[in-house]
C-alpha cells in the first residue's frame, strides 16, 4: 500500500506542479498544457480563490503548490484503490 501511494502521490502531483509552473511561464505554453491543465484547475480553484493573488505575483506559487499536494493525495488514493481492487480481482479469479 505505501509503494501504491507513494508513486500515485508523485504522479499526480507532479504532473499538475510541472504543468502549473509550464502554464506561468508563457501564453503559448499555456495554451499548449492547457486542454489538459483546466480540467485538473478546475477542482482546485477553491485554492485559488482564497489566495486572490494575480499571475504576476511571486506568491502565486503557494496554490500551486497546495494544489499539486491535493492532487498528490487524490492520485495517492487513486493508486491505493486501484492496487486493492486489483488484489481483490487476482486472489478471487485464480
């Protein structure tokens, strides 16, 4: 379970932190990361909002940086999840 969670952490985390950081670097990375960046911005503007920075503020990097941790935990969940039901699956159809 912990090797299951570590890597759906890092994935899913890092994943939206290097796409988060390639989207605040220029317009056309950001129009190029974006069909995939806004759906996973989408379930963290929460985290935005209660920042209320601009784009051009450095502090900008602490809701990416929570969002990135939020999104580590659900990939972490997602790893865990899918790892017990393929456990589950495998002891039941042996």
């Amino acid at each position: 379970m912990g090797k299951r969670l570590r890597f759906g952490f890092l994935s899913f985390g890092s994943l939206y932190f290097v796409l988060a950081v390639l989207a605040m670097m220029s317009e056309s990375l950001q129009q190029a990361v974006g069909p995939l960046l806004r759906p996973m911005s989408n379930l963290v503007r929460p985290i935005y909002d209660v920042f209320l920075l601009h784009d051009d503020d450095p502090r900008v990097i602490y809701p990416v940086i929570l969002s990135s941790l939020l999104w580590g935990l659900l990939g972490g969940a997602v790893a865990v999840l899918i790892g017990g039901l393929y456990t589950l699956l495998r002891q039941r159809y042996r």
